[in-house]
C-alpha cells in the first residue's frame, strides 16, 4: 500500500515536470519566433536606411552641382 502511494505520488511529481517542460517549450518557441521576426524588421530598415542614404547622397551632390552653377554664372 505504501508502495502505491510512493508511485502515485512520483507520477504527480512527473506529470507536474512535463506540464512546466512543455510550457517552458512554448514559451522558448515564441521568443524564438520573435527573435527571428526582429532580425527579419532589422534587415528590413537597415535596406531602407541603405536607400535613403544612397538618395541623400545623390540629392546631396546634386545641391553641389546647383551651388557651383550659382556661383559661376555662365553668361
């Protein structure tokens, strides 16, 4: 009888485990899934930014050209 008590209590114990392991794991699998939804976002705005770089470069060099024209009027 002690035997049965003994084993029913560790079948708790172990179905307790199992309950929190799997809700560990779910918790892990969302955090993974954020984690790589976050890094998909970076490489998203770091394209982005790269572009917007690349066009205020250009509209940057285009001010040059025009301020030169300014201050060298070819009459």
């Amino acid at each position: 009888m002690e035997i049965d008590k003994t084993n029913i209590s560790e079948l708790k114990k172990i179905r307790v485990l199992q309950e929190t392991f799997d809700k560990s794991m779910k918790i892990l699998e969302s955090h993974i899934a954020e984690s790589i939804t976050n890094k998909e976002k970076l490489n998203s705005i770091k394209s982005d930014l790269k572009e917007a770089n690349e066009k205020f470069l250009e509209a940057e060099r285009c001010l040059d050209d025009l301020k030169v024209d300014l201050e060298n009027p070819s009459s």
